[in-house]
C-alpha cells in the first residue's frame, strides 16, 4: 500500500489535501494535528526541494519553486504544513 492510500485511510474525512504529482508523497513525513483544526499533511521542506532538483533544476531554482508555488499556496483548511528541521541538526 502506498503512502497516499495509507494516508488517505488514517484521514477519512477527506479533508486533508497532498501534494501533486504524487512524487511529492517521499517528502511525507507524517500528519499534524492541531487543537480545533483538520489533521494535516506534513511534508519535509528538505525534501520537496531535493524532488524538485530531481527534475532537472537548480538548487536557487528548486528554492524558489518551492517558497512561491507550493510553501505559500493555500488550498483551503486541507493545505499541508511543511515542517523546516534544518535548524534541527
């Protein structure tokens, strides 16, 4: 079974939102719950970025991708957190 269908069983009410196309689904790190809110998502930052240069572009390029079009993207109550461990290690 794959990520996404595990995720999607976990999450029965649909709510919660992933990443397209499912190569995004290895930066999956898990879920996030909040008091009062939807169970999200939880992607790695880290890893999004090193799909993205998995596709042929550079680290600058990947960066960016990922802060304008998928970090700041709000896709309703479902969106997925990203969580930065950089700091971390």
């Amino acid at each position: 079974m794959s990520t996404r269908e595990r995720i999607n069983m976990f999450l029965e009410d649909g709510t919660a939102l992933l990443l397209e196309p499912e190569v995004f689904d290895a930066a999956i790190i898990g879920v996030a719950d909040r008091a009062g809110q939807p169970t999200l998502v939880a992607y790695d930052r880290t890893r999004c970025i090193e799909i993205l240069m998995e596709q042929g572009i550079s680290r600058d390029e990947a960066e960016e991708y990922y802060e304008f079009n998928i970090a700041c993207a709000w896709f309703g109550d479902g969106t997925p957190v990203f969580i930065d461990t950089r700091w971390a290690e």
